[in-house]
C-alpha cells in the first residue's frame, strides 16, 4: 500500500504529493490532489518525523484492468513529483543543453546512416574487391567517426552540467537548511539530514546523468530506429513489437517493487547514518558505560538485518529486469522470423530488406537494454529527490516576512497574553495543554529581569520565543512597540544578543567563535569582549590564543571555556537586548562572581533576561519573573517580592536550607 506525503491541509482536504490512479474505492474521508483532482479513498494518518503520510485502499479489480493506463500514469506521476522540479535546475544550462542536442542529433543521425548502409553492402556481397567498395567502407568510418565524436562531446557536457547542477544543489539545499526553524531541527533526524546532503544529492546527479547520458539518446535512438524499421516493413515491425504491451507491463510490476525497497534502503541509509553520528559523538559516554557491545550487537545489528533483507529484495528485483527484457526480446525475435518466413514465401518481402532489417534490430533492442539497465538509477534518484524536496521545498514553522527595520531601538520587551506548545496543532482546547499560558509582563528598556521557576517550568521556551525561535500560538511579542513577527527576522535576532545553556561552539578559532558570521572582524571589540566575559585570561595562555582551534563542538575546551566564549560572543555583537540562560551554570564562584560584576558594565542601558537557578547570582535584577507550569505566578521587584513573602520567598529559603546543610 503506497504511502503519500501531505503537502498542506485547505479546509478539511489534504492536499498529498502524488496523483494517484482515478479508481480509488470509496472509504470514507477525501484528498484532494494537486490540480484539484479529488478522489475519496480511506485515509489514516501517522505521524512520522513531523511529516504526515497518508496511505489508502484502492478498487484493486478496476486498478488492474488496464496495465498500459496504469502504466502511463504511473509515467506521468513520476514527472509531476520529479522531472518537472529538477529541470529547472538544468533550465541554467541553456547554451549546453542546445550543443548537446546538437551532438545527440548528430550521433543518431550518422547512427541512422550506418544503419541504412547495411542494406547497400547486401547488394555488394559477391561482386569482389572493387572501388565501390572501398567508398562504401570510408563512408561507414567517416559515419563511426563523427559518431564517436559526437559521443565524446556529449559526455564532457553531460560532465559539466551534472558537476555544476551538483553544486548548485548542495547550495541551495545547505541555505535553505541554514534558514529552517529550530523546531525543524527538533523534529528531524540528523542522520537523514546529512544523508539528503550528501547521498541523496549524488544519487539525484546520477538519475540526470542517465537521463542526459543514456535515458534520452537511447530513447531517441529507438524512436529513429523504430521509424526507420516501420518504413522498410510495417507487418515486420508490428510483429516485433507485439509483445511490448506484456513487457510494460510486467516491467512496471519490477519497478514497483523497485520502488518500495529503493525507499526503505534509502530510510535505513539515513537511520545507519544517524546512529554513526550520535555514535561517534557520545563515543566517550559509550565508551565509559562499557555500551560497545551493545551497541554492535543490538543497535548496529538491527539496522544491518533490515538493510541486508530489503539489499536482497532489491538486487534481486533488479537482477531480473536485464533478463525479462531479454527474453521478451526473444520471443519477438522468433515470431519476427515466423512473420519474415510467410512475407518472403508469398514474395512481399525481398531479401535485402528482409537482412537490412534484421540488422537494424540490434539498434533497437539495445536502447531498450540501456533503458532497463538505467531503470534502477532512475528509481534510485527519484526516490532521493522526493527527500531533498521535503527539505528543499517545506513551510518552516517561523516565517520570515516580517518588513520592518527597527533604527535606535531602545529595548522595550513586553509579552502580550502569550500561549504557546510544541504540538503544531493551532486549536488546543485544553488550557492545560499550553507549555506557556497567557504570559503577560512588560520590561521597560534597560531593566534586568530575571525568570526564575522549577526545571521544565517554561523559562527557556519562553527566551526562545523572544528571538522566534518558535512563534507564540497566540498572543504577541513586542519590542519598543514592534510585534516581533512583523520584524525581519536578521534584524530582531541582531538585537538580542542569546547565550544559550550549553554554549554551543562551531569547529575553528576561538576568534572565528567570538565574532560568529562576521566578514570583517573588529579586534578591538573583540578583545573587549572578552575580557568582559572572563575569557582574555585563559585564551593568552592556549597556544594561537586567538588562533586557538577549538575542535568540533568545542570538544578541545572545558565547559566553563565554552561558556565564557558563548558570552563574549553575545557581548561582541553589541546587541540592546541580552538573554543568559543559565550562562554562568559552569562557572567556579570566583569567575562567576568575576563575570556577574562585569555583566553588570555591560547591562547599562541594556535591557536584560537572565534565567538562573542559583537565586544569588540575581541579586541585583530589577525584576523578578516566577513561572509555574507554564504560567506567571509571580511578578515584581525583588523587595516587592519579599515583602509579599509568596513563591519567590519560598525558593529562596529552600536554597539558603540548602546551602546551609554544607
Ligand atoms: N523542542 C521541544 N519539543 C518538545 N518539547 C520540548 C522541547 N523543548 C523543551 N520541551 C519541553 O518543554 C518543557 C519546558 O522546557 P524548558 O526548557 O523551557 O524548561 P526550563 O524551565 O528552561 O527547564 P530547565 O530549568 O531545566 O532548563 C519541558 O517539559 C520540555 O520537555
């Protein structure tokens, strides 16, 4: 049972990626298709990495009543979901697609030629040496010639659009990966995302280079040839092609199968992919905990039990296509001979027609050989598009088509009636269902406020939706008046400067890490920067100091490093709203009490969110946010806080017991 992808729902309909055939049997619920084709069917839906598929029950009987219709559409399918979306990619290459026409015309024209210069050496055969033949013989080299020249010109093109389609792919797959939201990254599996980078995106260059190289010429050479043959001798040329209808047909049933293991090998691709790169990445925690073995054993085992199951159905689908075509090819040769035998009995058909045609068979079976044999390509490529596409072409949940630019912005920060989930669906009917529920405050600009409240009680989500990360479901965020959404998005995120908890670093320099994303560095900034953070100290004394490569994810320093890096960086962009989530968590007292009075410096005229689970590292704050389960259950000023002796009082006397006990 075929699954389909949603592309979008429009009112109660779904609109799904794949034109489906007209019989489906009537179930239930509808999809409407692409170009408004509805067609009622059964339809359940899962959920599966944060896309829907959609799978239905077909009239079985009225599907399998006519193969070639089946086949067509099949055909058509395949062009809607895939050739019509990549051939604009290959539209840039106009001046190579226009030669390479030009070359493939001229290989088949001479092939042609070749082809029809048969027919005159039969009526040669016996005459001896003589200077007709010698001309006969340099026409047939010269056509070889200009053959083989034509074929080596088509291949450097072909090599030159498929090199640079490659790259133009990867690019633009990689920016529009760089743009997508972070729930996105929450909802994929990295795995498969390097496998759509890498893999996917040779296996889609391959299945264009078949077609550039094999599939289109070879396809054009059975035309010319077909036509040729059909003009020497129409019965001769039916009675070939009699049994075509069965060959489709039975063709079409190995790419099915085809195309169901092509998609589950590619699946187990990207699932052995993402359990290499989670490996490699926690090997130090794997390798601690002894868990090698289990995970050679069970994981790496389960993974290559399935990929060795659907390796074999797919291999041995593919081994048989070569020999089906061969055997078809064989009974349309006997009943060609049949077919020849009576013509020339009942004298309609001479003997030099009679060899020149059957020379000319070799020149059509082949392409249809080539055309088999790409078949896998083919398939292959078009099942790696359909993974690029969802990358390439998805809605990210955050949008960026806010206008506004906002000059000399001050840092006013208010929350109005904010709720908020993680689940994608719009109506939550349960107000208990909001991660974050009806947040309302307003922070007048250059005020510090810090969110305190319980572990999981919403503080970081809330931080995240100031810099939209993610959107509110309802309610709005504004700064100096300014509802975020209708903000660009580079220019809100350039005026929050965000060190996240775990201070993620990218592989390279402390410098390239200090000042993220910038052309032109300014040193001096960046010296101030970090020296602000606490971090000038420790990165004089690494050898390169600056130049000091900190190795994939910051692997090469310490936690409390990383985390005074995070912070210069946040200080270097200058930005008039700063958020530290549990910024300082790494920190020994001494450098944390360093860098809280540094901070201070910083924090002048600046409006700050700080979240910290030590409540005397917020001291000094103007105000005082307490999240409980999603919603605000406190807000005010600390004194304004004490005195009405309520959560945030309680938290401070469970921490001061606490300290206490040591
Ligand atoms: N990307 C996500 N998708 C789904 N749920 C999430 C996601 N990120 C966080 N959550 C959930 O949202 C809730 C709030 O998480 P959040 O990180 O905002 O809490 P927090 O108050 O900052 O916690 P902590 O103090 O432990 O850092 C948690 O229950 C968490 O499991």
């Amino acid at each position: 049972m075929p699954n389909f992808r949603l592309l979008e729902y429009v009112g109660k309909e779904a609109f799904v990626s794949l034109l489906l055939p007209p019989n489906v049997g009537k179930r239930g619920a509808t999809v409407t298709f692409k170009r408004n084709r509805k067609i009622p069917c059964k339809v359940c839906c899962c959920q599966k990495r944060g896309v829907e598929t959609f799978s239905y029950e077909k009239n079985s009987k009225a599907a399998s009543s006519n193969v070639m219709k089946s086949f067509f559409l099949n055909v058509k399918e395949r062009y809607v979901n895939v050739y019509s979306q990549i051939f604009p990619y290959v539209a840039n290459f106009r001046s190579e697609i226009f030669f390479l026409s030009i070359t493939t015309v001229i290989s088949l024209a001479s092939l042609l030629r070749l082809v029809s210069s048969l027919g005159s050496f039969s009526s040669m055969i016996g005459k001896g040496f003589h200077s007709e033949l010698l001309v006969f013989s340099a026409r047939i080299l010269f056509f070889i010639l200009l053959r083989c020249f034509a074929l080596f010109v088509q291949d450097a093109i072909i090599a030159r659009v498929i090199t640079e389609f490659q790259v133009s792919l990867r690019k633009d797959l990689f920016s529009r990966l760089l743009h997508r939201d972070s729930a996105f990254y929450y909802e994929t599996n990295c795995g498969s995302l390097l496998y759509s980078c890498t893999s996917a995106v040779e296996k889609v260059s391959k299945l264009l280079y078949s077609l550039l190289h094999s599939f289109i010429p070879s396809f054009l050479q059975f035309s010319g040839v077909f036509v040729y043959m059909l003009f020497m001798s129409p019965p001769l040329t039916f009675s070939l092609i009699a049994t075509m209808p069965l060959m489709l047909a039975i063709y079409n049933l190995l790419e099915r199968v085809l195309l169901h293991s092509t998609k589950r090998l590619q699946e187990t691709a990207g699932t052995l992919s993402s359990l290499l790169s989670d490996t490699f990445r926690n090997i130090r925690l794997i390798q601690s905990y002894g868990a090698q073995k289990y995970m050679l054993e069970y994981k790496l085992k389960n993974i290559l039990t399935q990929f060795k199951a659907q390796s074999y159905r797919f291999e041995y689908s593919k081994a048989a296509v070569v020999p089906v075509i061969t055997i078809f090819y064989a009974i349309s040769v006997l009943v060609l001979l049949l077919m020849s035998a009576y013509l020339v009995g009942r004298g309609s058909l001479s003997s030099t027609t009679l060899l020149t045609f059957v020379s000319s068979i070799a020149f059509l079976i082949e392409p249809l050989q080539v055309i088999a044999s790409n078949a896998v390509e083919l398939r292959n490529g078009e099942i790696a598009w359909e993974l690029v596409r969802e990358y390439l072409q998805a809605k990210p949940r955050v949008e960026d088509a806010g206008t506004e630019e906002p000059q000399n912005v001050k840092g006013h920060v208010e929350f109005r009636d904010v709720c908020f989930s993680y689940s994608v669906e719009k109506s939550i009917s349960n107000e208990t269902d909001y991660l974050l529920s009806h947040i309302q405050f307003y922070v007048p600009a250059g005020t510090s406020v810090a969110i305190i409240g319980h572990s999981g009680s919403g503080k970081t989500t809330l931080l995240e939706l100031l810099s939209r990360f993610y959107d509110p479901l309802s309610g709005s965020i504004l700064i100096d008046g300014i509802d975020c959404r209708n903000m660009k998005l580079a220019s809100l995120r350039k005026l929050i400067g965000f060190v996240p908890q775990e201070a993620p670093l990218i592989s390279g320099t402390i410098l390239e890490n200090i000042a993220l994303g910038e052309f032109h560095i300014d040193m001096n900034r960046v010296y101030y920067a970090a020296k602000v953070a606490n971090a000038l100290e420790f990165i004089s004394e690494l050898e390169g100091g600056f130049s000091y490569d900190v190795g994939e994810g910051g692997c090469r320093l310490s936690g409390g490093q990383k985390q005074r890096i995070s912070i210069a960086r946040a200080i270097y962009t200058d930005p008039r709203i700063l958020v530290f989530d549990e910024a300082t968590s790494s920190l020994d007292a001494e450098s944390e009490a360093a860098i809280q009075s540094a901070l201070q410096v910083v924090a002048r005229n600046r409006t700050v969110f700080i979240v910290a689970h030590r409540l005397s590292t917020i001291q000094a704050v103007d105000l005082i946010v307490v999240l409980e389960r999603g919603r605000i259950v406190e807000f005010g000023t600390p004194s304004e806080l004490l005195k009405k002796n309520g959560r945030y009082v309680e938290m401070l006397r469970t921490q001061f017991s606490e300290a206490s006990v040591f």
